[in-house]
C-alpha cells in the first residue's frame, strides 16, 4: 500500500503534483491477481 499526500493552497500546482502522482504510480511493477 502507498500512501502520497501533498499540500497546496495553489491551484497553479495542480498539474505538477498530477505528474508526480502518475510517475510515481508508473514506478511500480504492477502483478495482475492470482
């Protein structure tokens, strides 16, 4: 389980923190259930 929490009061950091989020989902190796 992974858990990312990040806080802004900047709407302006909506994009970033969106790309952060998908790179580091993207950086796991995903195993289909067995």
């Amino acid at each position: 389980m992974v858990a990312l929490s990040v806080s802004s009061t900047n709407t302006e950091d909506r994009a970033d923190v969106q790309d952060l989020a998908g790179g580091i989902f993207d950086g796991f190796f995903w195993e289909g259930r067995r």
